[in-house]
C-alpha cells in the first residue's frame, strides 16, 4: 500500500472531501482547475485495494484510476413545497389600549327653511254702527209773571210767556248692513281604537247652498287625539268656500279600548 494512502470507504471519502473544503479548498492537493464558480478536485484511486491518494497534478500511476469532484456542486432543483403546518393556538387577548382624545365637534347645520303657513279663511266683515245723532238745544225758561201783594185777594196775574222749544237734532246716519243669516253647521265621524294601532280620523261640515265659509273649528271627545289639520277644503289645488275640513291622528300608544268622534265646525253666511 502507497505510503499516505486512504482505504476507499464512504466514510473514509466523506471525511476527505471535509478535511479538504475545510482548509480552504485543497489548495495543495488540487491543479487549480476550476469548472463555473467551484474548484476542481483531484484523486487516484488504486484499483485493487481501493485506496484514495490525492494528486496534485491529476496524473495517476499505473494500477489506479483518477476521479474528480467540484469543491461546490451545482445547483439543486428547488425541493416541493412542504405540507401547510398545522395553525397555532389563538393567543391571549391584549390589553385594551387607552381610550384615544375626543374628536372635534363638527359644526352646526344650516337652520332649515321655515314651511308656508297654512291659509286662513277670511272672515266676514262686522257691519259698522250708525254714529249717535246730537241732542238738540234745551229751549230758555220762560218769564215767571210777579206776585201780587198779599192783602186783598186780587185779581189773578197774567200769566207768563212759554218758552221757545228748542229745534229736533238731526238724525244719525243708518250703519252699513252686517252679514246676514249667518248659521253654524257642522259634521262628525266617530271611530272605535284599540290599543297599540295608529289611526287617522277626518271629517267635514259644508255649508247650505246659498252661503259661504267664513270660518271653522275643530273638536273630539278624546285628549289622546291629536288635532293634524283643520282648514278650508283643499282638494285637487283647489279650495272649497263651502266647505270646512278637521283631521286627528291616535297614535300606537293609545293606552285603552275607546270610541273617538271628532267634529268639524263650519261659520256659514250669506254674501
């Protein structure tokens, strides 16, 4: 056996390939040859006994048999990929962190416009009062005649002048006629609730042919009923002078089992 030789065993070849990458890749024992970015390593191996010597210069002496290895071999394909591990326990819930500053208060909205007022019906006028005609002028006393002396009864004295009568005051003027056959109507609609049910309740009063409205009202039997509405007939953009309408509304908060009427009152007079 060569002095300096190596029994060929796995374990033997693997331990030589360390010892060499380890000194810096075998600088004494390889040419100097290199393949990509890795240097080439040299060995003779003997055919008979299986020893490994290492050759500097890559030339083997008879009975044995040169092999070659990279300090680095190439590349390996990339491996797949592994299975999805199992997923961890959920951990502890954080502390709660610290309430953050308040925001800044937003500014105010604009001020919404105000609804049209409803329209009134007109009422009639009031005829006006004939003014009060002046007292005329007391007329002046008349002259009392004298008295006789007293003694013996003489004859009666004249009698005195009458006064002048004072002249008739003039007569007040007639006052303008007010409305005439002026007559209240009105009309009703009752209405049986439950509790817990909203309800809308409407009714109307109309006035005889012949008259016209000058006013309303509105009425029910039940504070719970709200009053929504009570004008003049609207219908279609069109207004009744004939006709007066009232609305209420129960709502779901109706406490108790009630009959509910409500009434609409109509002013009616001639024109």
């Amino acid at each position: 056996m060569r002095k300096g030789g190596v029994r060929l065993r796995p374990a033997n070849v693997l331990a030589m390939i360390a010892l060499v990458l380890a000194v810096g890749g075998g600088a004494a024992f390889a040419s100097g040859g290199t393949t990509g970015s890795s240097k080439l390593l040299r060995a003779c191996v003997e055919r008979d006994s299986k020893t490994l010597h290492l050759s500097r210069d890559g030339n083997c002496p008879s009975g044995s048999s040169l092999i070659t290895w990279n300090q680095r071999g190439p590349k390996g394909d990339r491996g797949a990929a592994g299975p999805r591990g199992l997923r961890g326990p959920v951990g502890a819930k954080g502390d709660q962190g610290p309430i953050g500053p308040a925001g800044p208060v937003g500014p105010t909205g604009a001020t919404g416009a105000t609804g049209a007022t409803g329209q009134t019906g007109p009422t009639g006028a009031t005829g006006q009062t004939g003014a009060t005609g002046a007292t005329g002028a007391t007329g002046p006393t008349g002259i009392t005649g004298p008295t006789g002396a007293t003694g013996p009864t003489g004859p009666t004295g004249v009698q005195g002048f009458q006064g002048v009568t004072g002249p008739t005051g003039a007569t007040g003027a007639t006052g303008a006629n007010g409305t005439s056959n002026f007559q209240i109507v009105t009309g009703s609609s009752s209405t049986n609730v439950t509790p817990g049910g909203t309800y809308q309740l409407f009714t109307k009063a109309t006035c005889p042919n012949g008259t016209q409205l000058i006013g309303g009202g509105a009425d029910t039997n039940n504070q719970q009923a709200l009053l929504s509405f009570s004008t003049p007939l609207l219908s279609g953009g069109q207004v009744f002078n004939d006709r007066w309408e009232v609305g209420y509304i129960i709502p779901s908060t109706f406490a108790q089992t009630a009959t509910v009427t409500i009434t609409a009152t109509a002013y009616c007079a001639t024109p």
